[in-house]
C-alpha cells in the first residue's frame, strides 16, 4: 500500500489525502506518476533503508525515511540545473577558490580541511547551493562586519583546546623484583629534584617522554611545572613522570579562526533560504509513501 500525502513543510510535516495500493516490493514511493526504486536511491538514501531483521514498524519508518531523503536530494538538484548548477567536484573545486582567497595564509588549515571534502556529496551539494544562493539573493546571505568576531567572542569553548603537556616518564617492568620498592623510590628521587635520566640509569629502567595516552593521564593529575606523578601502572610496566610542561587551555586566535566561523555563519544562511526554495517547490509535488 502507498499512503498519499503533499508536503506541508520542509522535511517531516505532511497533510494525508488519501491511500493507494501499488504492487513490488522495490517500489518505495511514487512521485507525480514516478516510481522511486530502492535500486535507484542515492548511496546515502540507501543507508537508511532497514535491514531485514528489523520488525515492520521500524522497516515503514525507515523506508518512509530513505525515500523523503531521496526526494530531497532529487528536488535541490533540479532546483539546481534550473540554474545551471550542479553539485560534483568541479563546483567543490570552484567553491574551495572563491572563498579561500581572502584569507591568505592564515587560512591554509581551512583549505586544507576544504580539500578533503571535495569528494564528498553532502560538500558538492553544500557548494552547489552556495553559488545558487550566492547569485540568487546576495543580500541576505551577506555576513556583515563584525559579525564574525561577534560569534567569535560568544563562542568562545568552540575554539578552546587543552593541551595534555610534556612528561618525561621513567618506566621498569613491573616483573622486575621488587618493582614496587623501586618505582616508590625513584619517586622519592625526583622529588627530591634528581635528574630523570641519571635516575633511570641507576635503576636500570627507561627514561623518554610521554606518549599521548600516558600525557592524556599525567594531565588529570594537573601537575605543575617540575612536580612528579604518582606511580602508575602503563601496560605490564609501573611508571612516574616529571612535569616538563604542564597541560594549559590554548585558544585558536580568532585570526585562524575565523574562515571557520565564516563558513559556519553562511553555511547557515544559504540552508535557511535555500530551505523554502526546496519547501515550496515540494509543495508542488504529489508523492505517495509506500506503507
């Protein structure tokens, strides 16, 4: 069976006018006369569609579910070529020039986080609705000045970081006899302000500096410069660290960040208008849900 419905709004809110039944299983809707096949959805639409484990009521949702994706995706793109737009790599491409000049060098980490999406679907439509966007309705997509460092300034956790520090860690096996006595004083030894390196040597243990995950633990313990750890278990190992330099919050510059912020703001703009341009032309649209 197919339940009929015309789109309402953007993506979920639908007016029922009616049922009609309509035979094969790779049937999954039927728009203006159409039949949307499963074989025919999109990589992502198909990702939705359900196993065959899962009961009926959660296999009609994510049919229902694939095909409303599916119907979107379709409807941008004909939007789209009406403008002689189309959402593949040379769009990406051309998207990644346009908006990555004006910030010079100090946007080099946003292009290259652009350039690893230029392969990707979602990237290729995103650039493909910016031009539409762009050409369309200029003004309102429009950042203004300012308004970058405004958000900048309001978000500020977006951008923070915390560095995990520098440790140089002495580690022994912890089959070593009496391993416990010997971590305990080496310990003792660093605090005492002996070096880590002599310390190791006389122990016969390994003195290097700590990798992310041990720094990761270290951090937790919120040392200071030149403190020393308590002696924790790495592994099959017992080890203690010195603080070299201690775990700190660092804020990207708003300099580096604000090709991001950039992006984010008119990633926004262009999908609220281009979200009505999409409603409306689904409005048009009668589609019919398989049930």
């Amino acid at each position: 069976m197919l339940r009929q419905f015309r789109h309402t709004a953007l993506f979920v809110l639908f007016t029922v006018c009616g049922t009609t039944a309509f035979a094969g299983d790779d049937v999954i809707a039927v728009v203006n006369g159409e039949k949307l096949l499963k074989s025919t959805l999109s990589q992502a639409a198909k990702q939705l569609l359900p196993s065959d484990t899962e009961s009926d009521d959660v296999r009609d949702i994510r049919i229902r579910a694939a095909a409303d994706f599916e119907i979107k995706l379709r409807t941008s793109k004909e939007i789209l070529a009406k403008k002689n737009l189309s959402a593949d790599r040379n769009t990406a491409e051309r998207y990644i020039v346009s908006r990555c000049g004006k910030y010079g060098e100090r946007g080099a980490a946003f292009k290259d986080g652009l350039l690893k999406l230029v392969n990707t679907p979602d990237f290729q439509l995103k650039c493909a609705i910016y031009f539409y966007t762009a050409e369309n309705f200029p003004e309102t997509i429009k950042l203004r000045n300012g308004e970058a460092e405004h958000f900048y300034r309001t978000n500020q956790l977006q951008y923070r970081s915390v560095s995990s520090g520098v440790y140089k860690v002495i580690e022994i096996p912890g089959s070593t006899p009496y391993a416990d006595k010997k971590a305990a004083d080496i310990r003792a030894l660093l605090m005492q302000g002996a070096n880590p390196e002599n310390t190791a040597q006389q122990y016969g243990a390994v003195c290097r500096t700590a990798d992310a995950k041990l720094s990761r633990i270290f951090a937790g313990e919120k040392l200071k410069k030149r403190a020393v750890s308590k002696v924790i278990a790495n592994g099959q190992n017992l080890c203690v660290a010195v603080c070299i330099s201690p775990s700190e919050v660092v804020y990207l510059p708003f300099e580096q960040a604000e090709p991001f912020i950039d992006e984010e703001l008119l990633s926004r703009r262009c999908g609220a208008v281009f979200d009505k341009i999409l409603k409306q032309e689904l409005s048009l649209k009668n589609i019919e849900y398989r049930r």
